[in-house]
C-alpha cells in the first residue's frame, strides 16, 4: 500500500491549492444502547487512492450496512483528504470521511458525529486520517503520533510513514462513557519496529486510562499484524492480549464454533477470516504499476477491554477475487481490505 503512496505523491507534489472550510459536526444520542445495552462498532481500512467510481458505491454499501445493522460506531484508517482540484476528480473526494458521514447521515434516522486524526501525506495536497464516525456523543477527541519507522523505499531511498492512535470518549446512555482507540500500524516495516508502535500504543492508551478510568474500552484498527507470519508478530500480537484486551472476533469464533486461534486465515490460505487479500478492490497506483493482490492475511481486528463481551463478531466485505476465487461472493467489496463488525454487550 505505502509503495502505492509513494508513486501517487511524487505525481501530485507539485500540485496544491487553498485549504477548503469542514462544516460543523453533528451529535447523536444511541438512545437504544440504554434500552438493548448492546453497542454495534465496525472498523475498516479504506484505500486512499480508490478510483472516483469504486468510492463513491463503497460508502454506499457501507452506508446500507450500518444502517441495516445499528452500527453505533465506525472506525475508518486511511479515509483521504485533497485539496487540489485534479485530485478530487480522480478520487472522486475532498474528504473522504466527510463524504461517508453525509451518506450515513441521508439514511440514518440519527446522526453520525465525525472526529478526524491526521496520519501521514502533503497537507493541502494528498494525506491520510483515522477518523470515528459516531451516533453516540463524543465528549472528547484526541491523538498523538506513534514512532515513526521506516515502511517503504523509493529508488534506495527509506521512505518513513507517520503513524498514530486516535481516542474518542463517547457518552453511551445508562452505560457511562466508553473510551475508543482507532489506531493504524505500520505496513512493510520490521518487526522491531511493530513491536515498538504497539508498545508505544500501549503506553498512550495505559496513560489515558490512569488520568481517567473507564468501565469500557475498545481497541481496533488496522494492526498490520498477521500471526501466521512467525514468532516475531505473534509475540506482538500477544503483547496486546498480555495487556488485557481480548481478540473479539477470534473469541467468538472460538466460543460459538470451537475454531482455534491458529486457523484463523492461516499461512495465507484465502477464508471467510482474512481481512486482506480477498477483495477485488484495488487503488489507482496498484493499478497503474500492476501490482497483485495481497497475500490473504487476518491484519485488521477489534479489542475489548475490561467486563464487556462480543455477543457477535463478524468478518465484512471479502467476497474473493481473481487470485483467491469466491469467498463470500454475495458480499460487496468495498476496500481492499475487509470490515470487522461485532456486537458488544456491555456490562454495569
């Protein structure tokens, strides 16, 4: 992916226009969480560099899904941002988040709330965000930058990436605040290097929690971590479940079908599990240098914190592609990467 970020930069450098005004947010309430205690979160990974076309039925889909669905809580990594003119016509968006918000909001009966957090790009010019789009009310918004390592090289040269981990406090009616952590880990980087950022993740969300503790905590995003690769990512991953946050989905799978953590999108083996690699969506750059498609890897996940429990978990969006042939083949793709959806009973 970063690889494709670096072609599509050195395109459009040169290129920069004036910075275009946000409109203001909306609040919500997920007046239902009182009456079900049950808050419904999907995460997914959108690709920046989608075609006009191809973005535009995403959100659509997406849209359809949370609205089908209840989805209280979307959490986004590499939504796009662009002010120059010949950008937002090839891409289709000035602001990508901005532009799913609107479609969510012209078929939810209740708003979506939007809170954006800077991750890496040409400001004013092409640059990537993590953003929350949230029915429940944001009552605080903030986020700092994770070590930032080298992911990718262009012509012998390293090229770093700017990483962070985003936190939204969201007020669930009867049920206190639940305190949301949207991060995005590097790509193609060493394995000391992801273990560092998840340290450093650690550090960020250990000290919020100290300055003000929450009953609920939910943790997800893109973690660029496949434990089939070897001992280096399991242990990362495991730094994370040593940290006191639960795989929900993995949980699930194990509780309701007896799947062991060790099949889960295994060895690159294309399943209903794998969250990359499974989905005929690719960006504009992949396309223009011909790249393939990624291995099928499970890379994007939702972690639970404290007494709450995933009564359902699901992953979203991977009906297959000409590598892998069908998977869920009734399924819309809408990114290159699948969603994680799951439905979380909350406890008092």
């Amino acid at each position: 992916m970063y690889y494709a970020w670096t072609v599509l930069l050195f395109l459009v450098l040169a290129l920069s226009d004036c910075a275009s005004k946000r409109p203001p947010s909306v609040v919500g309430g997920c007046q239902d969480i009182a009456k079900t205690g049950q808050l419904n979160v999907l995460t997914l990974n959108t690709p920046f560099d989608a075609p006009a076309a191809t973005r535009q039925t995403s959100w659509t889909d997406v849209a359809e899904f949370a609205v089908a669905n209840n989805v209280h809580v979307l959490m986004l990594q590499e939504a796009v941002l662009t002010d120059v003119d010949q950008l937002q016509k090839l891409l289709g968006t000035a602001d990508s988040a901005q532009d799913l918000q609107r479609i969510l909001n012209q078929r939810s009966p209740e708003p979506y709330d939007l809170r954006m957090a800077w991750e890496t790009g040409v400001p004013l010019v092409l640059s990537t965000a993590n953003a929350v789009l949230s029915r429940c009310a944001i009552t605080r918004h903030f986020f700092t930058f994770l070590p930032i390592e080298s992911e990718s090289v262009f012509e012998g040269i390293q090229l770093k990436i700017t990483r962070n981990v985003q936190a939204a406090y969201l007020d669930l009616p009867a049920y206190g605040s639940l305190h949301l952590y949207n991060t995005h880990l590097c790509s193609a980087c060493s394995t000391q290097a992801s273990q560092q950022q998840v340290q450093a993740l650690l550090s960020f969300v250990k000290d919020a929690e100290a300055k003000v503790p929450s009953t609920h905590a939910l943790l997800g995003g893109d973690f660029n971590l496949d434990r089939s690769n070897g001992a280096a990512e399991q242990a990362a991953y495991t730094t994370l479940i040593q940290a006191g946050f639960r795989d929900v989905y993995a949980d699930y799978r194990k509780s309701q079908f007896g799947e062991a953590l060790d099949i889960l999108c295994w060895n690159g083996v294309a399943d209903i599990h794998c969250t990359e690699g499974v989905s005929p969506v690719q960006g504009l750059a992949d396309k223009q240098t011909g790249a393939r498609f990624s291995k099928p890897a499970r890379i994007d996940y939702l972690f639970l914190h404290g007494t709450d429990r995933g009564q359902m978990s699901k992953v979203l969006f991977n009906p297959g592609n000409a590598a892998t042939g069908p998977i869920n083949s009734g399924e819309p793709a809408v990114s290159d990467h699948s969603g994680v959806f799951a439905q979380i009973l909350l406890s008092r």
